[in-house]
C-alpha cells in the first residue's frame, strides 16, 4: 500500500485516478481548490480517502499542505501532478487573462507543490513523482502541435523542460519523475474554459481508459521506471 498524493482531484483524470488506486489497496491524498468537489469524491472512495483543500500555485499553502498531508498519511510516497487548466487563441481573444492563469496553474502549479512533497518522497522508499503534461508538450505525437494552443503548448513545454530537470536533480535520491503525455480525452477542462464542444467529440478518448494508464505507470515494480508515456486516440479503430 503506498500513500499518493493528486493534486486536481475534485474531477476528471485526477478524481478517477484516485478512485482506481485505491481499488487497488493504497491510500490517496485528494488536493484541489474546490471543498465541496473534493468531499464528494472522499465519500465515494471511502476511508482510504483524505482530503486537503490547496490552490497549488500558492508558495505558502503548498509549504503548509505538504506538511499537513505527511502528518495525516504519515508519509508522501507517490505524487500525481494532475491539476492543470486549458486555453486556446479563440478563447484568450475574449479573455486575455487566461494567459496568466494557465503559466499559473500549469507551470507554478506543479513546481510549487513538488518541492513541497519532495522532502517527504525523498524519505519514501522509493519516491515516484507523475507529473499529468499532454501530447502537446512533446513532439512524439501525431497530435502533438497545434497553431490554436500557444499559451497551453508553452506551459506543457514548460512542464516538460521541469520535469527533465526535476529527474536529473533526484536521480541520487531514489526519487523517479515519469513524464506523461496523453492526447485529448473526456474532461470538464475545456467546459470550464468555456469552449462549447466540450464533450464527446471524436478526437476524445475515455478518462477511465487514461486513468488506466496512468496508473499502471505510476504502479510498475520497484525495479521498473517507466521514465515516460505518450499516447493517443487510434483514428482507425
């Protein structure tokens, strides 16, 4: 049983992929802005569930919540950088502060809460660290660029380059950072956005089916690091 901490746990891959860990026997740290979100996923899991209310961009509150977190769990083993939000050229035109909330959320958001957790997995076994990026911030997809996303390809690049970095710095330590690309799938990040196809478009794979992935990459043997994932939706299927 290991204890995992996701961060954007109140919803979509980050909720599923807590209620999947703890199918399989661990325990999971919910984090996210939204309470009342994260209540109702605590008390679908069940006992194996705690929750703590962070806005992970937030230097003073991820300092204190990591603290928090290793208090209640007694220990960080595995953190899932799983928050992020999403924008595109149409939407910025209208809103042109979404260009800030994403570098917020999706660049500080995961370096200000991993180096909070990092003391903590560095005295885990064997510390794992998933930090959820996209096709759009690799060039190994055939879904990898595109000319609409410049604010959220330049925030999953920026993830990208932190990660190498992060996995080069921990090395010594015995802490692993698996970078994990997946294409476009069924969430609410482009409803809350506020683009109007949000769901159940062709180009959308199943959170369950990514959510399975995910896990079985985050859950390999101990002697097994599976240093970085891309996939995608299969057109020819």
């Amino acid at each position: 049983m290991k204890n995992i901490v996701i961060t954007g746990a109140g919803s979509g891959l980050g909720a599923e992929t807590a209620r999947q860990l703890v199918k399989l026997g661990h325990r999971v740290g919910l984090v996210g802005r939204t309470k009342f979100k994260l209540d109702a996923v605590a008390k679908e899991i069940g006992d194996n569930a705690f929750v703590f209310e962070c806005d992970v961009a937030d230097r003073d509150q991820t300092s204190q919540i990591a603290e928090l977190i290793n208090q209640e769990m007694g220990g960080i083993d595995y953190l899932v950088n799983a928050a992020g939000q999403w924008t595109e050229e149409i939407l910025e035109k209208d809103k042109p502060e979404l260009r800030e909330q994403i570098i917020r959320t999706n660049v500080l958001g995961v370096i200000e809460f991993t180096k909070a957790c990092i003391p903590y997995l560095e005295k885990a076994e064997q510390g794992r660290v998933l930090n959820v990026i996209s096709v759009a911030g690799t060039d190994e997809s055939k879904d990898s660029i595109s000319g609409d996303w410049h604010t959220y390809q330049a925030s999953k690049w920026a993830v990208t380059g932190y990660s190498k970095a992060l996995k080069k710095s921990l090395e010594a330590k015995k802490v692993q950072v698996i970078e994990f690309h997946p294409g476009g799938f069924e969430s609410d990040l482009f409803e809350t956005a506020g683009n109007k196809d949000a769901h159940n478009e062709p180009w959308m794979m199943q959170t369950r089916d990514v959510a399975e992935v995910l896990v079985f990459g985050l859950t390999r043997p101990k002697d097994m690091y599976m240093e970085k994932i891309v996939f995608s939706k299969d057109y020819n299927t």
